[in-house]
C-alpha cells in the first residue's frame, strides 16, 4: 500500500504523546508499505531530524507552523463556530504541497493525524482539492476524545475562582468540539479512536459511525526492565532515595499542570505523614511558574526538559498518574508500565488501558486514598515486585507497537476503496 501521513509536528524524536505514536506507527508500517509524509514543524532546527525519518519515509515534504496571535485566537473563541482545535494550523502552503503530493502519484489512503489537520482530510473529501489520480481512502486518526477533554477541564476548573477564566475557554470549546469532531467522524471513511473509552465517548455523538480502536503503545525493548538500573546513571543522588516518586510530561499541558498542583497540594502532604523522606520528581519540559513553584518545597525537585526520562523512572519506587482531566491513552503510564515500575492512578490516568485494577495497576480518586495506596507500595517491596512483573507482562502482550500496528493493517483491509489485492495484502 502507498500511505500518506498528514501530522501536525514532524514525528520524530519520538519524545511527546503525539510524535511517539506517530513515529512508531510510520516505522512499523514502513516494513510491509510504502509510506509518504507531509508535516508542520514548528522551527527550523527540527530540520536536522529528517534524515532520521527518511529511513522509514519514501517521501516527506514539511511547512513552517502558522503562528496565531493571541487577540485574533481570543476572538475567535467567542465568534467562530468552530472550535480553537480546528483553527490552529490553517496554512495555503500545507493545502498547496498536499495537493502537490496528491497530483505527483496515486495514493492507496491519506491517514490524518489529530484534529488539527482534520480541515485538510474535508478538503480533499469535499473536493476542494483538484485530483488527477483516483481519490484515495480517508482514515481519520482521533487522538482524543476531544470534546471529552474539554467537558472534564471545565468541570474541574469551574471548582477555582482563579482557574474561571480556563473554564469558561473550555466550556466554550466543549460546546463547539461536539459539533465539529461529530461532523469530522462521519465525513472520514474511517476513523481511529485510542481506547474503547474514547470510542464510546464518540459513538455518544455519532452512534452510526463504525469506529475502530488502535491503541496507543509503547517500545518495549526502549522502555526496558531488564535493563538493570547501574545502567542508567542516577541523574542527581536525592533519586536514589528509597521512597521517590516520579511524573513525567510535556508541563504546559493543561491536564498534566493541574494533575502534579493536585498530588502536590492534596496528596504529598499526606504521603509525608507516614513516610517523611518521600520525594516526588516532577519532570517533563515547559514546566510554566505555577509548577516551577511547585519545586520551592524541598521534597519536589522540577526538573525542565531532560534527555531521557528512563534515568529518573528506573530509579524511582512508583509511578504517580494524579490527573483529572483529559482523554485517550497515556503513554506515560505504558512507559512506567514496560519499565516494570509500579503505577498508582486516577481512574481518568488509566483510561483505556486494560490493566487489573489492585493486580496490574492501583487507582485512586480521592487524596486519602491516593496517598494510602503510594504508601502501600512504598512500605512493601514484594508487592511493587508482583505489580512490576504484571504491569510489564501486559505491555509485552497486548501493547509493544509490533503488536499494535498489525491491528491497524487490519482496519485499513476494511477501507472499500482499496483494490481487493491490496486488501489481501493488510488482511
């Protein structure tokens, strides 16, 4: 099959939620397929990283990143129809190359990652781009169940008075997402959800729209338990603490900003009753000064952008996953997970994710609970044992990318525009 991949940031290093699926997805289906991509990056020196890709891309053409001021987003917030998500990346370059690649050969599908880009997927299914081949198959990859995620942010932020400005943005966008990922679904020949969670939540607006579900993932041999800890030097000697705690993330997100200020305000307080020597590391990059603040006590150490996570996981005793809000699969918990590191969570952080809760993983909604279940990991290391052998024996079978990616070959068998051959082909 010829794919063209349509991503919203070039997906490579594979380093954040969007760009390791993305990636992972693309070097998996590189092996049986022919693959093509067109991409936004968003500066000049992401550049260097597209020799890294050509070893599983035939082809990749790339644009700037539209850059949209603050007064024109803010108005359109409360004048355009459409949601903020689908006004990100307008670009007459991204449309203009797409229609280049289109016209240069004949594509079996055009996968659309995200629903930023879910405006040049209509374009070419309304006809808006020009066609000389046959047109091809649409596939729209829905990170989210965006519409979700927006309903659940306003109805955490309407709780704060200093948070109402954020939950008035997202009960706006709740509103509008509704209408536009609903209109989305059913314009696409085929649609992608992460988790039987987000399907459902998309089947509650389009209950006619046959969805499918392609987990996210996790490299198994990357994120390693075998590999012992010595091997990962201990980034600074406080991690070496037998009761450290560790979240990782992209920290301007909204959802992982206001997870760490809960666990940090609401739960740690209580963990330091029974166990005075915890320490929480918080690390992800663009931590924004609510969460810098966060570092000013002396059991919290923020860390800003690291080169590699796994020196802090593998020397941590437990995984956190505090959040509240947001939608889709964390890759960060099938991280923790394959690295044989035991996860305490929110039932919202381990959405989608088909572990045993009390076997597999442990889930907590409430800052009592959450505490008693770290401090129960913490005090009894054949448990953490138990849990860690589980949790990595759950990622080898059911969520290692190798295992994934066939299961999308398998929707892409039932797309009708593709020649009976090619179907045999993904089948």
């Amino acid at each position: 099959m010829r794919i063209l991949f349509l991503t919203p940031g070039l997906p490579y290093p594979p380093n954040k939620g969007t760009s390791i699926r993305n990636y992972n997805l693309i070097k998996q289906l590189s092996a049986r397929h022919e693959v093509h991509l067109l991409s936004f990056v968003w500066s000049e020196e992401e550049l260097a990283w597209l020799p890294a890709l050509r070893e599983c891309c035939q082809s990749i053409e790339t644009v700037m990143a539209p850059r949209r001021g603050f007064p024109r987003r803010a108005l359109s917030v409360f004048l355009s129809p459409l949601p903020d998500m689908a006004l990100r990346l307008p670009s007459p370059e991204f449309r203009a190359k797409l229609a280049v690649m289109l016209g240069r050969e004949p594509f079996d599908l055009v996968q659309v990652e995200g629903i930023e880009l879910a405006q040049y997927g209509l374009d070419l299914i309304n006809g808006d781009i020009s066609l000389i081949h046959p047109a091809p198959s649409s596939v729209f990859d829905n990170h989210n169940a965006e519409y979700v995620l927006q309903q659940r942010a306003w109805e955490i932020d309407r709780r704060y008075p200093l948070r109402w400005a954020g939950a008035l943005y997202s009960f706006i966008q709740w509103r509008k997402l509704r209408a536009y990922e609903a209109m989305v679904c059913r314009s696409f020949d085929k649609v992608i959800a992460v988790s039987e969670a987000d399907r459902n939540a998309l089947h509650r607006i389009v209950p006619q729209v046959d969805i499918a579900v392609v987990p996210n993932g996790v490299d198994c041999a990357l994120f390693s338990s075998q590999v012992p800890a010595d091997a990962y030097p201990a980034p600074e000697s406080r991690i070496k603490h037998e009761a450290s705690l560790i979240f990782t993330g992209t920290m301007d997100f909204r959802p992982n900003i206001d997870a760490v200020t809960w666990f940090c305000q609401e739960v740690l307080p209580l963990i330091k009753k029974d166990i005075f020597h915890v320490h929480f590391y918080i690390v992800g990059k663009s931590p924004p000064p609510e969460v810098r603040r966060l570092g000013e006590d002396p059991a919290v150490t923020v860390t800003g952008y690291v080169d590699d996570v796994r020196p802090y996981m593998i020397h941590s005793r437990v995984y956190v996953v505090p959040l509240r809000m947001g939608s889709g699969t964390r890759l960060k918990v099938l991280q923790a997970m394959a690295m044989g590191i035991p996860v305490v969570s929110t039932t919202a952080g381990a959405e989608g994710i088909a572990a045993r809760p009390g076997e597999d993983i442990l889930i907590a909604d409430d800052p009592t609970t959450f505490a008693q279940q770290v401090v129960s990991l913490l005090n009894d290391e054949e448990r953490r044992k138990k849990m860690a052998a589980r949790g990595r024996a759950l990622m080898e079978a059911s969520y290692d990318w190798a295992v994934i990616v066939p299961r999308l070959e398998r929707v892409y068998s039932q797309l009708k525009h593709l020649p009976a051959d090619e179907q045999g082909a993904v089948g």
